[in-house]
C-alpha cells in the first residue's frame, strides 16, 4: 500500500448559516493571548473557548472545552467540510514600510522524525496543557507551521494558479488580512502532494504541539507549509529584558565586553534611536548587538565581534555562529554570568524605554532577527536554539478551520 506523506482532509469550519462574521471566532494560538476576554467577547462561539480554555467546576478547562466543542457539533455551529481538499492560507500585511504576501496550504502529513526536523526544545509544562487539550477534544484547535524548500516556486505557483473556491476573507484584529480556500479539482490536489513527497518540514512554530502528535501515536497531523525562501516569509527577533538579582554596573559590562567585542555608541534622544540601532546591528556582517542601560539614558551602545565569543561549553559550530545563540549563551549566560531568572523576553523594546529610565529594569539586549537558513541550519544538524529565537510574523490564526481525528 503506497503511504503518502501529504494528503487532504475534510476540516471542521464554521457553519456560515450561522456565523456571518468568521472574523469575530477566529483569535491567536494560545501561547501569545494575554487577554482572553477581548474574544469572548466579540462572538460566544469564538476559538478561544476551544484554544484556551478555562475550568467550568466541577468540570477542569479540558473537560470543559469538550462539552463546548460537542455542544458546537450538535448545534451545527462547527461542521464537516463536503469533500477531503487542501486548504490555501493567505495573508496580506505590512511590515517596516513594505506590503507583503505569505502563501501557504493546510493538509496532512504523516508525522516522520526524519522528515520533519525542529530546532527549538519543548517545555514540559507546555506540552502537558497541550497534551491534555488535544486528547481529549480529539481535535487540533491550531496547526503546527512548518517550512518547506522551495526555490523554484514550484508549489507556490501551484497553489496560485489552481482552481480553488473562496471560504473566508477578512481582517483581523491587526489588520491583516485573511483568505481561505479550499482547492477544488482532484489533479491539483495530487501533484501538490506529489511536490511535497520529498521535501522535508522545517518546523517555524508549534513544537509542543508537534511533540504531543508524537506521544499520542498519531499517524497524520494538520501542519500550515509555507515556502522558506518566499518572499512572504518574516521573522522577528526576540531582545532580551534584564532585571539583574544583584547591583551590576554598566561601565564593568562594558570592560568586560571589551574582550570580545568593538563598542561604539549612538546618542538616544527618542524612540527613533532604538529603531536605527536595531538597522545598525542588522546591517553588519559579524554578529553585532545594542544594549541600553539604566546607568546611561543618554546613549545606546553598539557591541560588534571582534574575536569569538566563548562559550560555557564545547558547541557545534553551527551554535558558535547562531547570532541569537552568541548574545544568549555566549555574552550573557557565560561572560556576564546572567542566569536565565533574570532574562525575558520581548517583541517590542520601545514598550520598555520607560521602564529603562526609572529603574525598574537593569539592561535591554538588543539582537538581530534569526534567518530561515539559520534556522534550517539548526534542524539539518538536529541543534536546538536557545529560548525565544524565532517569532514567525504573521501568527497563523485559530479558528477559521480545524482538525478532527479519532
């Protein structure tokens, strides 16, 4: 029996004779949703009843979630598409000045270590939320997103140019905007299995949930696949917080620092500075950073390799070259003897001048976005990075269709 490795499937979806608005059910994937209220509050059927359930007593948030998702089944607020397709995700954004488009599909794959390659490790407490959400709903609220080479565009121009039939467009909560299609005509639907056959998966986001789909035995799982190289294709860095346990002077980082790196500084006068520090960093060609001080408001200093960072440990070369890796383990863990207690993480730093300039944080560690290829680099060689190394812009949305196994 030929056993493919990427095939279609019958989604759950909204049933749109009762949902008119599909943009009022959708919300993020539960590990980057700080306020659950704001979707409960715009539909009583949103996603987020499913995605990130709460505790109904005496029934726990697990239990819970299933009576809400049965209770959608029977009601006919969720049903099963008419035929087995691929779906195609589209989604139009903006990001620094610039218009983009990222294309990708939704289908099955058959769950392969060797085929489908990770480069971030999973958290135990993570992945038992997940673990018990998914077993017992039987249903996969959200898709792990995986990456796929592709320089030819060959898939790609599949997915534009193949006859497919429109299920949702609209904006989201970020302006950004959503199409869903299901790809009609069976002829697409097998030479685009037949592209992917080959190709391995590189996972973008959604490692828990991978590794879930593993513990539970599963022979298929949903996986979102876009092209690696494609034009589409954004990814934010992660800066580091630094709240120190214990008095640290700044002028003594800096003289440590000096052993390893070139320092040089750019006046702070607003926001704007930590953007062109940020451009500054991303433009070199050797691993560069910035850091802001709380004992200096007025400058942001701009760190640059001069000789190899030292690590902890013996690593993979790989590791001694991953930019995000040299600032994490290297400059902070190992040089400046930072415990992980002290690091966060954030998206946005500009959201923590203020913080900088009354005290309440010590440090931001300012770092360059993580490549697909270092990324790529990392799973080829079966590495992982350190914590917070990727976020993959736009977030794939839960809710516009879903996955039911069992």
């Amino acid at each position: 029996m030929d056993v493919k490795s990427t095939k279609p499937f019958r989604a759950l979806i909204y049933n749109k004779d009762k949902i008119k608005d599909i943009s009022t059910c959708v919300c993020p994937p539960y590990d980057v949703i700080t306020d659950r209220d704001i979707y409960t509050k715009k539909n009583p059927y949103n996603a987020i009843n499913l995605e990130l359930p709460v505790s109904e007593p005496p029934l726990d948030e697990y239990t819970a979630a299933k009576n809400i998702l049965d209770g959608w089944l029977k009601d006919k607020i969720l049903i099963q598409d008419n035929k087995e397709t691929v779906y195609v995700y589209e989604q139009d954004f903006e990001f620094n000045g610039s218009s983009f488009m990222r294309r990708g599909f939704v289908s099955l794959n058959r769950l392969d270590r060797h085929r489908i390659l990770i480069h971030e490790a999973t958290r135990a407490k993570a992945k038992k939320d997940r673990e018990r959400l998914i077993s017992t709903l039987k249903t996969y609220t959200s898709f792990v997103f995986g990456l796929y080479e592709d320089r030819e565009n060959n898939i790609e121009d599949l997915l534009a140019n193949s006859q497919r039939e429109l299920i949702y467009d609209f904006d989201d909560e970020n302006s950004i905007k959503n199409r869903f299609y299901r790809i009609k005509g069976k002829d697409y639907i097998e030479n685009l299995c037949k592209l992917m056959e080959d190709k391995k998966i590189y996972i973008a986001d959604g490692h828990h949930r991978l590794d879930v789909s593993y513990r539970l035995n599963l022979d298929y799982i949903p996986i979102y696949l876009t092209n690696m190289y494609a034009q589409g294709i954004v990814i934010w860095p992660y800066h580091r917080i630094i709240k120190f346990k214990k008095n640290r002077r700044f002028a003594y980082i800096l003289d440590i620092l000096n052993n390893f790196m070139e320092i040089d500084k750019i006046a702070m006068t607003d926001s704007t500075s930590i953007t062109k520090a940020i451009d500054i960093i991303a433009s070199e060609k050797k691993p560069a950073y910035a850091l802001y001080s709380k004992d200096d408001t007025e400058n942001i200093y701009i760190i640059k390799e001069k000789r190899p960072v030292v690590f902890k440990e013996d690593i993979h070369d790989v590791l001694k070259r991953l930019k995000v890796n040299i600032l994490h383990s290297g400059i902070l863990n190992n040089i400046l003897d930072i415990e992980e207690e002290e690091i966060s993480f954030t998206q946005d730093p500009l959201g923590f001048i203020e913080s900088i300039k009354n005290g309440s944080i010590d440090l931001i560690a300012l770092l360059p976005a993580t490549t697909v290829e270092e990324v790529k680099d990392i799973a080829d060689n079966s590495l992982y990075m350190p914590p917070k190394s990727t976020f993959f812009f736009p977030k794939i949305l839960t809710g516009p269709i879903f996955y039911k196994f069992g």
